[in-house]
C-alpha cells in the first residue's frame, strides 16, 4: 500500500511539472508557428487553460507576423481550435473572454466557434461576479463588436444595469470605456455610470482620468457634474500626471466644450513649468485643446512674449504631419490670432519642411485653416497645391470641394491647380453631397476659372436639387451682416442728404428682425463674432474715454450715443440704429404690446438680442417721401416680415404722438396740415 502511494505521489508530480513546463514553453513562443508547434507535440496533456493560452498567444503573434491566410489554412489550427470548441464548458467567464479576443484577432471565419463561445458566455451570466461581468462586457463589445440585437448583449445588458452599484470604480471605467465602442452609443449607460461614478469619491490615476474622459468626448455625451468632479480630483495631484494623462484628460474637456476656467488656468501654470519634459503629441494636443476652447491668450499670457515665441517654434519645429495638421485648424477657430503671429508662421514653415509627408487629409485641413485666417502666402499656398495635384484621386468629394474653396478666398489658386480639381470633381460628381457642390460652385464662381463642364456638371448632379437653402436666421448678426449693414448705412446717411425722394429696393429681404436668443441664433452664434463683439468693444472705448467726450467728425445729430464716439462714424452710426430698434421694441413692450413679429425673449440687461435685418435698418432712416420695396420668396418668412413692419410702423407713430404732445400746440398744428398735404 505504501508503494502504491508513493506512485501516486510521483505521478501526480510529474503531471504537475508537465503543466509547469508547457505554460513556460507557451509564455516563451517566439511565433504562432511556434506555439502550433507545441500544441502538435503535446496536445494530449493540454487543458482548458493551455488551450486558451495557446490561443490567446498565436493571436498576439498572428497581429504582428500578419498571416492570416497561411496560419487559417494550417491543420495543427485547425485541430487546436477544433479542441478548444470541445473544452469550452471548462472554462472560466475570463478565459471565455479571453478566447472571444483572440478568435476576433486570428479573424476566425467559423461562426461556430464564435457562436458556441457567445453561448456558453450566456449561459454563465447567472450569478457571476462583477469582475465577471466586465470581462464579459469587454468581450461582447470590444471583441465581439456585437450590437443591440445580439443574444448575448440582450442577456448581459440588463445584467450589468441592474447591478452598477456593485461595481467597484476600476470596473465601472472599463464598462464606460467599453459602452463608448458599440456601433450605436449607449446614452443612457453611459449617463447612467456617470451618476454612480458620482457616489463614489474619485481616486482614479492619471491614465484613468484620461480614460474615462476620453470615453465620454468620444461617444459626444456630455455630462458637465462628471466632468467637474474629474478635474476637482486632477487637481491636488497635477504635479504627478504624466504628460499623455494631462494631454488626453484637456483633450476630452475641449471636445465636450466643458468650461472650467480654473481647472484650465492651473493646466497652464503646470504646462509652463513642465514645458521641457512634455512629448510633441501631448504638447500639442494641449494646444489645440486650449485653442479649442477660445483660451489660448490663457496659455500665452504664462510666457511674456519674447518668452514664449522661442519654444513654441522649437516645439512646432518637432511637430509630424498629423500634429501640425490639427494645430493649424485649432489656431484657425481661436479668437487670439494677433497674439500667435510666431506661432501662425512657425507651422508655415514646419509645413513648408515636412510638404513631402503631408497626405490629402492634412492638406485638405492646413489649407482651409490657413485660408480661415486670411494667411494669404504664395509660397505655402503653391506647395501645398504642388503636393495635391498629385494626391486628387484620393480626395474626397468634401475634400476636394474644401481645397478648392480654400484657394478661391485666398486668390492663389493656379490654373492648372483649379484645372486639375475640375477634372476630378466632373469624374466623381455623382459623389458630393448638397453641401459639396455648393462650396465646389462657390470656389469656381470666386476664383474666376471659366469652367462650364464642371459647373453644368454640378448643376445636374443628383444632389443638387437637395442642396440646403439659405436661411439668414442662422447667420443674423455675423461679422459678413454686419460689413454689409455698416456698408448699407453709410449709402442711406449719403443719399439722404438729397431732398429729393428715394426708393430701397432689397430682393432678399428675410424676416427683418431677429431674436439673438432663438434656438437657431443658438446653434451657431456667429453674431458672437459679430454684432456682439462690435457693441463690446463700443462698451470698451465708452468706458475709457472717461469724459465721454466726442472725437469723430460728424455730429450727434446722427441718432447715436455720443459715448461710443471714438468709433468710426459708420459703426456708430450702425450700433445706433441696432441699440433704436431693441429701445422701440422695449418702449413698445412695457406699453403692453408685446416684442414685434417673430422674435420673442427680450432681456434689456444684455444689451440687445434683437438683430434688425436690412429693411428695418433702412426704414428706420427713410423719410415720409420716400419708398421702400421688400421681396421674400418665402411665404413664412415673408409674414414675419409683414409683422415685423407693421410693428416697426406702430413704434415710429407712437414716437411721433409723444414728440408731438410735447411740442407747442401752433407747432402741432403746422406739422398736422404738413402730414396731411
């Protein structure tokens, strides 16, 4: 009896030094030939765990040594995964995880084995353990790419909402991270962890932070508390994120248009200090990040400028093609472009020296940033055009409606250049979207190259009648209303100077007002960069101007507030007519009669939020002679413009009654005889 323990003994140790030996030579595999090779040798002493690991490694080797084809083909594979599909009830939820990664690795083409895979996974959903769940949330979306309607993700979805108070911080990042790569965005998941990521305190590192942000900015869900209490926990140890962390953590922030000023404010006091030490790609994704959120005069103002020119080129300077690429768009949507003059012409030139590595992609966006900033360089310009013509063919149709736009508002677009896009863009016209081909027609039409092949071209393409129409509620006080009105206004202060009657004939004449405060106005705020930041900086110059006191050349007789007098006369002039028409309305709407026509929300204390279009503008001035003719094709619009008027009309005859009722009574009585004549 003792003999025969002792074997037992013995043969129990053998089998456990077996299983030693085979997970070393398995860990040790230089390649998947490698690891098939073991598996032939000793494939009757493999279990489950061998037999995932041998997987699991032929898929780490198989991504580097990229073949597929051979290792698919081979009948050692073959045997190993026929083995595999016969062990899996043995296998723990992780390991199954773990094969589900691999399978989706070696691209395996037997739905079989993924299907026998997916159902075992749902078979133990049933009391598995949180770290379970993950693994099995991981695998089911990271591996399996599945989406809503597959059994698996039906039987773990509801699993995993259930029971989120259960998971621990760690894990509850992981399923963020792994909702973010469905096909569809789960909103309300990612929502949902967002709140009991919230009742937990957040101790998170560095690359977790960066993580979990990074899943939100990616999936466009944004979750402002969340966000708030990321950075609240980044801040006492900004010192100790590494540069990739901070980079990607700023990065998310300005995706979601997140603003915290002394989050950011802090973010730059570290960028100052640590300057040196950071990579090209952190740094410049910091960059951007900054410029995104309009708070690149922040980042500046740490260095004086002399300070800071120096190692923003040298920075520039180590810059590749993808980098230089998206700081030159971020510097393109920044409202600090006078202060980075050296940082506008460091990317020049770093462009200039990496053209040859430059594909269409950041041609498409270097051009059309630096035709945003008016950067009207021929040397840059003819470069990039050098390296395009070649690189066409790869465009898409918005990209090549985009260069061409891009080198009509700049006027550097060569013949041959311009040439070359038609021909491209007349081969592919079935292609571009409605939007494309209106900024295709632009560019041609501006540029001044007579090709009547492409514009036929457009104009019979399948997109063209789908094409978005002009609606000026969305650009209502933009920078190009209001050149056009200060333009407008200075021919009315002009012709009016001539007794003799005149006509205004405006043949697009929209609504005639807007409200600033509208849902459209909203979605796009160009008036931010326009009407806004002209009455700012009227604001400015009265507040400085101390005495008030006037030095521009006309008189106040002109209708407008002698306070912004230091302005040029015509947006002076402007600004009054804008600051008359919220007054009248203001007037109008504390006498009971409501905001006139279509705009709505007024709040005084802003300023103004109405936008009067080119027929109030003009009917404001015109006199009792004169005559004015609007045209609108649409209906709606149309009697928004109608109300809008008649609005205007009320506000003028009440003004007058009450002019009227202060005068002398033999005053009255001659302008009454002089209506009526």
């Amino acid at each position: 009896q003792q003999t025969t323990n002792n074997n037992k003994q013995n043969t129990s140790g053998d089998h456990g030094d077996h299983h030693a030996f085979l997970n070393r030579r398995l860990a040790k595999a230089s390649s998947s030939a490698e690891v098939l090779t073991i598996w032939n040798q000793h494939g009757s002493s493999f279990d489950a765990i061998h037999l995932t690991s041998a997987l699991c490694r032929i898929a780490q080797h198989a991504a580097s040594e990229s073949r597929y084809d051979v290792l698919l083909t081979d009948r050692r594979w073959k045997s190993l995964l026929h083995a595999v599909s016969g062990r899996l009830a043995e296998c723990p939820m992780k390991d199954l995880s773990s094969l589900a990664w691999a399978l989706t690795q070696v691209r395996v083409r037997d739905d079989l084995v993924v299907q026998a895979v997916e159902c075992q996974m749902v078979d133990r959903l049933e009391g598995c353990t949180t770290s379970d769940l993950v693994h099995a949330t991981r695998s089911c979306i990271d591996a399996l790419a599945v989406d809503e309607s597959s059994l698996l993700f039906q039987a773990l979805n509801p699993r995993v909402m259930a029971r989120l108070s259960e998971f621990d911080l760690q894990e509850l990042v992981t399923l963020a991270s792994s909702f973010t790569n469905m096909p569809t965005i789960r909103t309300d998941a990612l929502l949902s962890i967002a709140e009991h990521l919230l009742s937990k305190p957040l101790g998170l590192s560095g690359p977790d932070l960066a993580k979990l942000s990074s899943a939100y900015a990616k999936s466009k869900v944004s979750h402002t508390r969340l966000m708030k209490a990321l950075s609240d926990a980044a801040c006492p140890n900004m010192d100790n994120l590494d540069a990739r962390s901070l980079s990607r953590f700023v990065w998310a922030y300005a995706h979601l248009d997140v603003k915290d000023p002394d989050f950011m404010r802090l973010v730059s006091s570290t960028l100052a200090v640590k300057f040196q030490v950071y990579d090209d790609e952190s740094l410049s994704r910091l960059v951007w990040a900054f410029a995104k959120l309009d708070l690149l005069p922040e980042l500046l103002g740490r260095f004086s400028e002399a300070q800071m020119a120096q190692p923003v080129v040298v920075l520039v300077g180590r810059l590749d093609a993808c980098c230089i690429a998206e700081l030159a768009w971020a510097l393109a949507h920044t409202d600090a472009r006078h202060q980075s003059s050296h940082l506008l012409h460091a990317i020049k030139n770093r462009t200039l020296h990496i053209a040859s590595f430059l594909d269409h992609k950041h041609l498409q966006i270097i051009s059309g940033a630096f035709a945003r900033l008016d950067f009207q360089d021929a040397q840059l310009f003819g470069i990039i055009a050098c390296q395009a013509k070649p690189l066409l063919p790869t465009f898409t149709s918005h990209g090549l409606a985009s260069i061409a736009a891009a080198f009509a508002a700049v006027g550097r677009g060569s013949l041959d250049f311009m040439l070359a896009i038609a021909d491209e863009a007349i081969m592919r016209i079935a292609d571009f979207s409605a939007q494309a081909l209106s900024d295709l027609e632009w560019a041609f039409m501006s540029s001044r190259v007579q090709h009547q092949d492409l514009l036929h071209a457009i104009r019979g393409a399948p997109g063209w009648e789908t094409r978005p129409q002009y609606q000026h509620r969305f650009h209502a006080g933009g920078a190009a209303d209001c050149f056009k009105h200060v333009v407008l206004t200075i021919l009315l202060d002009c012709m009016l100077k001539d007794p003799s009657p005149l006509t205004f004939v405006d043949t697009h004449a929209g609504s005639g007002m807007y409200d600033l405060n509208s849902p459209d106005s909203q979605k796009v705020p160009r008036y931010q960069d326009g009407a806004m930041r002209l009455a700012g900086r009227a604001t400015h110059v009265s507040r400085g101007s101390g005495d008030g006191s006037s030095s521009s050349s006309r008189g106040d007789d002109d209708g407008y507030d002698s306070g912004i007098s230091p302005l040029p006369w015509p947006i002076a002039l402007y600004l009054g007519a804008v600051r008359a028409c919220n007054s009248s309305v203001r007037m109008r709407g504390r006498e009971g009669c409501g905001p006139c026509g279509a705009v709505s929300g007024l709040a005084p204390s802003a300023g103004f939020q109405l936008y009067p279009g080119s027929p109030i503008i003009a009917c404001q001035r015109l006199r009792p002679g004169d005559r004015a003719v609007l045209l609108e094709a649409s209906g709606s619009v149309h009697a928004d413009l109608r109300r809008n008027l008649d609005s205007l009309l009320v506000c003028r005859q009440r003004q007058q009654q009450r002019q009227q009722q202060q005068q002398p009574p033999q005053q009255q009585q001659q302008q009454q005889q002089q209506q009526q004549q």
